[in-house]
C-alpha cells in the first residue's frame, strides 16, 4: 500500500475496530444476490412505451409480484396491483372516479405494496434501501420494511400506521412514494444501447427521464451521435437533424422540444417551387396541407445544403475515402448523369442548375444564413446543451459490465473475419478502434472546431464506422434515383460474420472477456421475428435487442422491441407488444411484455461477488487487510 492510500485508508479507519468492521460489512455486500441490469435499445423517440419499460422493468416488477402474491390474489388482482406501481397517480384518480372506499382501498394497496417492496429490498443492504427512499417518506418506510420484524402483530401494525397516514391526508403522496421506490430497488443498472433519437415524436422527454436516472451508462447509436454533432457545431449533423426532423414530420421537437427556430429556413424555403420527391412522412400525426408543403419545401432546401456540406468535410478528410459520395461534385448537368459506385445513371439535374459550376459545394449567400442561424439556434438551447453533456458524461462507443461487450452498431470486421483497420482513426482495428472514435469525440466536444466536428458526422454515415456499420448512406439515391436499384445499403461484413460462435468469441476476447458466460449485446440492425429470426446468434454469444421500438417497424418485424434483463438467475429476453397507451393500460392493467425466454441460467445464484463490483469490493478488502497489517500489526488470514 502506498502512503498516499494508507493516509487515506487512515484517516477513514483510525482505529483497528473500525477497519475490522469495515471489512465485515463488504464480505456481506459480496454475498448479497448480484443486482438487476435493465437492457433497452433503439427507441426512437417512442415516449410512451418507454416509460411503461422503466416503468415495468421490462416484466421485472410483475414476476416479483407473481411470486409474492401468486397463489394470494387472483389475475385481475395481479394485474390491478402491476398497474399501481407504474403509474401510481393516474390509478389513485380511477379508484376515485370509480367510487370505491378510498380508506380501504388505501389500506389494500399500501399493504401490498409494503410487502413488495420489502421484497425488492432483499437484495440490498439496509443502508442502500434507505438512499433509495424518497427523503420526505424514508423514516416511516423505513420503519414499516424493517421494525414490523419485531412486532407481534405486522398486519395490525401496518393498518394503524396506514390509518394516521390516511388521516392525515397522505395516502397519495405515501403511495406513490412506496412506488417509487419499488420501481427504483427492482433495477439496479440500466443500459441504454443507442439511438434514443429520430423518427419517434419525443426523445427529448426520454432523454430527461435518462438523465435523472439513478445507476445508467450509454453506448451511443448513430442517430444519437448526429445531434452531439449538431448541437456541438458540426454543420452537417444539424443540416441532417433538420431534414430528418421535416422529412418525419417532428418540427415540434426542434421548435417547442429544443426551442430551435427554423424561421430563417422557412423564409428561405417557402420562395420555392413545391416538390412531391421530398414530402414528409408523418406517420398520421395531424399536419395541415399548408404545413406538410411549407415542410417539403424546407427539407429539399436543407438537403441540398446537405450535399454541399457533406461534400466539404469529405474534402477536409480525405482520410474517410468517401470522396464517391462528394455526389454534387459526381453530377454531369449538361450529360443529366451523376456518377454513383461507379455507374453512370441518368438523373433530372433540374435541382442543381443553379450550383456554381467550378465550385458546386459553395454555399449561397442566403444559404451562409440560413446555417448561422441554425447554428446559433443549436447551440443556445439549454435542453440539447443538458442531453449532450449527459451523452458525453454516461455515453461511450462501448461498454464492458459484468462480461458483457455492450455497443450499438458493429465491430467493424472484414470478409475474412479479420478486424478492419479504419483510416478514419488511423487505421485502428478492434478495440483499438472504438477506443479512438471515442478520444476523437471528447477532443470535438472541447474544440468545436470544424475539422474535428467533422467526426460525429462520419460516425453518423461513414462507412468505417463503428456506429452506422454500412458502407453508404442512400439517402440521395431514394430520393432522386429510387429505381435504379442503388438505394442498397451493404451491411459490414459483421453483421454475418458475428452470428457464429467463433467470430463471437473472438471479438469479445479483443475486449478481455473469455469466459463461458460472456456475451455480445448490441442493437442498430431489427431483428425480423415474424420471418423466424431469432435475437440469440452465435449460440447465445451474441444478443441482437433492436426488434422494432419505432412504429414505422412494427409490420416490418412482428413486434414492437425486444428488451433484455439479467438478473441473479441468468439472462431473458422479452419480446413486447406495440403499446396502448396509457389511458387504456390503466383502465385495462394492460401490459406489453409478450413473451419471456430465459436463457444462459446458471448453476446458482449469482452473487455481487461475482460481478464487477466485487472484483472493486474484493481489492478495497484486500487494502484493508493489509492496513490491518501494517498499522496496527494484525495478522489478517
């Protein structure tokens, strides 16, 4: 032990006794049942069945509830209680309306709920139950989970403490304390593996939800490095999150969400003539006729920003060999072709006559303007400013808890399995290569300067990246060329290669991790479970959790998301049903969890000593014995 740990160890633990208890209390910590760890992927802005996953845990929440009351109450009442818990207030004001005796009713389920949460707890220790609490409730909480040990009677207990409490005109608020806190003890980790952002109507309010969390890490996706981008200054990245907010009809995030003002693009826009190849896809949200063109109007006018933009940070990085998708610099406009993978195919070139001829990527003038003030917009708005710090506090391009590799696009691999070297970080491979991107990320976040920003737009599309794992982006080629059979975007080699054992293997022994019981868990690409394909590859290696969160993604896959838990038993993956809504999960106690697969059990219960925080806990005690040792000349066995 060094000088510096000792004095610090010292001044904690002055005496022998207090070392000695210390380490008592962490051997008990180390056998308490490992913590549960929540997995969510690829949510796209879909506010309302996000918050009934955290709400539920992913089924966590019922299955305790089932255990605990299952052969006690019948469905209905399963049910009944599930939906208290998730939304505690909403179900206080049913019973209400309904006309039931609100004293019993009260009494009922704050007996229940007591029982369950005591039930949550057992897998913490007093101490960390009591941080839990919500602090205007912790005394009396606390009290009723652990004193009613020690009472004769506990349900005649709980009912006068229940009764002071109704008296007082508590209930509601104590309820919904008391659910609280059961929904904080039932996970103890959540993962968020990318892509929170884009075509749903409210990453924003997800993001809020994030960022209070009490135990979270991020492995950003794509769409979630786009707007760091944006709001860090890379114009590329806010020309793309404006298009992708107009094509999906979400101007209300932007405007009201973000408090983004797009009047100086909708000035711009609307001299325009209208054009049908960029209307909106608004996914029956009510937009008016003048509104839906007035937005068409403004996506091809920051599209063709875009192309110009895209095209000069290809310029600056020759590094990123994308110079075949500098497309405006591609266009023959007396030929009417543009050269695309090496084809030449005929195209309207009526959107580009007025391009500067010997400088296509110049911007115009009234353009300049329209972008100064989109970056101004960006990087004023308090909220963007608050998401992002979270992303680049919580977020990386990969995790590794408890023996598992967490990312959300890709490995970046070639034919042969090998690890691709990518020369947009230097020509790392492997791990070496999610390690760049992310050094390369926190230097743009602290220069905002151009050719550094250029990054996240290359991890948004580029076709190295770790991120986005195809090699284009056709974006282009949908709107201007949709049959010409060139709007493929060919996946990294990867996205076969890992569903095989080997190549699993191999790509989490890159990142340490060789144990039996490791795993791949990444998201990005859906899994299409109504053709037969299954979310566990490589013979359970490898856990595919994007099933489709985003509506425009239920027909196409069959589900609406896959979420992963794994808890002290091992590993299930739930697949869910699309969403309600919450007026009829309350008044129906419908859930959307549809089917549950566990998988990878182990032979016995896992321990906190089994996991990351053990190996932690393991070497603070190893510390402590030797302070034992040499301070106070204990011998430690």
């Amino acid at each position: 032990m060094d000088g510096l740990t000792e004095k610090l160890f010292g001044e904690r633990f002055p005496t022998a006794q207090d070392v000695v208890s210390e380490i008592i209390n962490l051997e008990a910590i180390l056998r308490l049942p490992k913590g549960t760890e929540h997995f969510l992927s690829d949510l796209h802005g879909e506010y309302g069945a996000f918050c009934h996953l955290i709400n539920s845990g992913s089924g966590v929440i019922r299955s305790k509830i089932a255990a605990l009351f299952g052969k006690l109450l019948s469905a209905e009442e399963l049910s009944d209680l599930a939906t208290t818990v998730y939304y505690p207030a909403e179900k206080i004001a049913a019973a209400e309306k309904s006309g039931a005796d609100m004293n019993g009713w009260y009494k009922t389920m704050l007996y229940r709920l007591t029982l369950l949460a005591r039930e949550c707890g057992k897998k913490y220790t007093r101490s960390k139950v009591r941080k839990c609490m919500p602090p205007e409730f912790a005394y009396i909480i606390d009290e009723m989970l652990h004193a009613a040990d020690d009472v004769g009677d506990r349900n005649a207990y709980y009912d006068e403490i229940f009764s002071e409490i109704i008296k007082l005109n508590s209930a509601s608020s104590f309820l919904q304390a008391i659910a609280a806190l059961i929904k904080r003890l039932s996970v103890d980790k959540l993962h968020i593996v990318g892509d929170v952002f884009d075509r749903g109507e409210h990453p924003d309010k997800i993001m809020d939800i994030l960022c209070d969390y009490h135990s979270i890490d991020f492995q950003w996706g794509n769409h979630d490095i786009l707007w760091m981008g944006a709001f860090l200054g890379s114009r590329a990245c806010i020309a793309t999150v404006v298009e992708l907010c107009l094509k999906y009809g979400n101007l209300e995030l932007l405007e009201m969400g973000y408090g983004i003002s797009l009047r100086e693009l909708a000035f711009f826009a609307d001299k325009k003539e209208y054009d049908p190849k960029f209307a909106i896809n608004a996914a029956g949200k009510k937009i008016s006729d003048t509104d839906a063109v007035l937005s068409a109007k403004m996506r091809k006018a920051i599209f063709l920003m875009l192309l110009k933009l895209e095209g000069q940070a290809i310029a600056r990085h020759p590094e990123y060999g994308m110079e075949g998708r500098a497309l405006l610099k591609k266009i023959d406009r007396r030929g009417g072709r543009v050269e695309i993978d090496g084809q030449h195919v005929a195209i309207d070139t009526a959107d580009f006559d007025s391009l500067d001829g010997r400088d296509p990527l110049r911007l115009t003038q009234a353009e300049e303007n329209v972008l100064c003030s989109l970056e101004r917009a960006f990087a004023s708005s308090e909220k963007l400013e608050r998401h992002v710090q979270f992303l680049l506090r919580k977020g990386s391009v990969y995790s590794v808890h408890n023996g598992n590799l967490i990312f959300h696009g890709c490995i970046p691999l070639d034919q042969k399995g090998d690890f691709l070297p990518v020369a947009a970080c230097g020509g790392k491979r492997g791990k070496a290569c999610m390690d760049a991107f992310a050094q390369m990320v926190h230097r743009a976040a602290r220069t905002k300067q151009a050719q550094d920003t250029d990054v996240f737009w290359y991890l948004w599309c580029g076709s190295g990246s770790p991120l986005f794992g195809r090699k284009k982006l056709a974006t282009f080629e949908n709107i201007y060329l949709p049959s010409a059979g060139l709007s493929a975007e060919e996946k990294n080699p990867y996205y076969t290669l890992s569903r095989t054992k080997e190549i699993a293997q191999k790509i989490l022994a890159e990142f340490g991790l060789t144990d039996n019981n490791c795993h791949i868990i990444n998201g990005h690409i859906p899994v299409h479970c109504k053709e037969g394909e299954n979310p566990v590859k490589a013979d359970g290696k490898l856990i595919v959790i994007d099933g489709g969160f985003c509506r425009a993604y239920h027909e196409r896959t069959g589900i609406a998301g896959y979420t992963l838990i794994y808890n002290s038993y091992g590993m299930r993956l739930c697949a869910h049903n699309p969403f309600c809504g919450v007026q009829e999960a309350i008044e129906g106690n419908r859930d959307i969890v549809s089917d549950i697969t566990v998988f990878d059990t182990v032979g016995r219960r896992l321990k906190v000593n089994d996991t990351d925080t053990g190996v932690a806990i393991r070497s603070q005690i190893a510390s402590l014995k030797q302070l034992l040792s040499e301070k106070f000349g204990m011998s430690v066995g």
